[in-house]
C-alpha cells in the first residue's frame, strides 16, 4: 500500500491553485518557497508493515488452519520485517488536522484538512542457499496531499527498494542488512524528493516466548537528480509484538525520522501508539490485518511551523503466499 509514470503539468496547475488561494501579499514568499518539504512525510511514505513471517532458518510450511493453535503459532513466530514469505501489504495511513502549507505562504492555513498516504508493499523472498536468503521489499506510496482551498493533490510518491542479506542464525535472533534507495518517481514533481537517495538499511529481530521485538533502521543520502535541496535523512522503526491466543497479536512500530538538512534543526518526528492485529483466514486466503493510532509527540518543523495533525491512524491488510507442502 500500479506505478502511474505519465508526466502531467502539475507545476502550472499548482502555481494557479496558490495564486488564487494565496494573498497578495503573501506572494513574493511563495515563489522563492521550496516545496520538497511538503511531500508526504517520510515516516509515512516509508511505513514499514507488522509483518507475519517466517524466520529464513525456519522449515515449517504455512498453512493456517480454523484451529486456535495453528493460528496462534503462526501469529508467535510473526511479525518479523525479513520475511521468508512473500506477501503483498497494503497499508493506509490517515492524518486529520493536517494544515497545507505554513502560513508565511498563506496565512489562511489551518490544521483542518487530512494527508492520506496508501502503501503498496510487496515482499519477495530468495532463497539463495541454505544458509542465506535475500529478501527485497518495495514501498510504492499513494498519496492524497492536502492542498489550498481545501482541495487535494493525488498521485505516486517517490518509491523506496530495499534489499537485504539474511544469513541463516541459530537462535532467537534473525538479522538483516543490505542497501535501501528512493526513486524520485512522484507524479507531483513539486512534492518530490526530486533527488535519487541510497544508504545503508539494517533490521534485528528477536523472538521470545510471546514476544517478537526488534527494529529497523535506515539512513540515505542523495547523490545525483536535479538541482535543489540535498537528501539526508534517518529512519528508526522499533517494533514490539505480543501474541495472544487465536491469532490476536498486540503491536506497537512506531517510525521516528530525522531530515539532517533542516534549515531550523527541529527535524525529528517522533511518534508513540500501539495498536491491535489478528492472523486469519478467508477463505483459502492467509490474511494478516491490523489497526494503530500514532500520536506525533515531537514533529519536524517547515518554515517553522508544524503542519502535520497529532495523530496518524494506521490500518493494514496484508496478504500472505505462504509455501505448500510438497506432495
């Protein structure tokens, strides 16, 4: 939670909806105004799911059965982001009281519109050998932007692959790490990156009893694309699972982001929440789902103003390709 490559002329479009919604006043600061800031914010566009998984040294073949305790062993040995298991997340976030734009460059703002951010999330597995398995995940990102006069701006965001090495470990712990990039594929150019970024992306995990806890972490830096504000940015995603019987699973993966090029040094978002996930089945279908809420306890600054809303809910339907038995 498809990838939509026409070019359209939203620059026109975009300098009409503000000379109109803008004061004139206000005017002379809107055309020197960088608008990279105001794409969909990272910890969003980057939202990593609450993934059943398989560890890579694992044998056991999924197939989730109506009993209580085949789903609750499924959901036990979940919720680890370097599945051996191919799946297909979609994942919507919704931020109400967003505001559209800091009001230097339009003094009507206010916290009363909603950013949708929809993340398309496939997760495919290779097993290179026994005792490695390289894992790609993809985070193709649909946003619904707030815009002046209450309207919206919709298209793609800029896509982020990641792929990374999982050795086979003994144990409780399951580590991963490889490169992670950003692609400035946005449709809205004035909301892109603009800029093509790469860095380093490491994942721990360990499980324990009902407990599955561990984190992701990345950090990109641009390196070539067009003219404009260099990309340095950080990406820290904690996560913390107990399972529960039936499936249920208690889950808590907050995204906390830091933009080392913000002009004012107030770049961090940081937000706290949990939320509740069941493992089921429909049908013939594996299917994992979830729902959180996030409350934004520290937020990156644009122009000096905070414009995201206090909360971010998070919903999540994943579908799982689990392996089946050999005959």
């Amino acid at each position: 939670m498809t990838l939509k490559r026409a070019e359209f002329s939203l620059v026109g479009v975009m300098a009409l909806l503000a000379s109109a919604a803008v004061p004139v006043g206000a005017q002379e600061h809107e055309r020197s105004f960088d608008w990279t800031p105001l794409r969909a914010p990272q910890h969003l566009a980057q939202a990593q799911p609450s993934s059943p998984a398989l560890e890579p040294d694992s044998q056991q073949e999924l197939q989730i059965e109506a009993s209580e305790g085949k789903a609750a062993a499924l959901a036990k040995e979940a919720q680890n982001p370097i599945a051996n298991l191919t799946s297909l997340p979609i994942q919507w976030n919704a931020t109400p009281g967003t505001q559209w734009a800091p009001t230097s460059v339009d003094p009507s703002a206010s916290h009363n519109q909603t950013l949708h951010v929809v993340n398309v999330q496939p997760v495919v597995p290779f097993k290179v050998s026994k005792d490695l398995t390289i894992v790609t995940r993809t985070i193709a990102p649909f946003v619904s932007q707030p815009w002046s006069s209450g309207s919206a701006l919709n298209g793609l965001g800029d896509i982020n692959p990641s792929l990374f090495f999982v050795p086979t470990l003994k144990g409780d712990v399951t580590v991963g790490v490889g490169p992670t990039m950003i692609l400035p594929t946005a449709t809205d150019r004035e909301r892109s990156s603009k800029r093509w970024s790469a860095g380093p992306t490491g994942v721990l995990v360990v499980t324990k009893g009902p407990w599955v806890l561990g984190g992701l972490a990345n950090n990109v830096w641009s390196f070539a694309g067009e003219k404009g504000q260099p990309v340095s940015q950080m990406l820290i995603q904690p996560f913390l699972n107990y399972n529960l019987p039936k499936g249920w699973y208690l889950t808590s993966s907050p995204i906390i982001t830091a933009n080392w090029n913000n002009p004012t040094g107030r770049g961090w978002t940081v937000p706290i929440g949990a939320g509740v996930g069941r493992v089921f089945k429909l049908g013939q279908q594996p299917i994992n789902a979830s729902l959180s809420a996030y409350w934004h306890a520290q937020q990156a600054e644009i122009d000096g103003e905070q414009l995201l809303g206090d909360v971010t809910i998070r919903a999540q339907v994943q579908f799982l390709f689990p392996k089946r038995p050999r005959s």
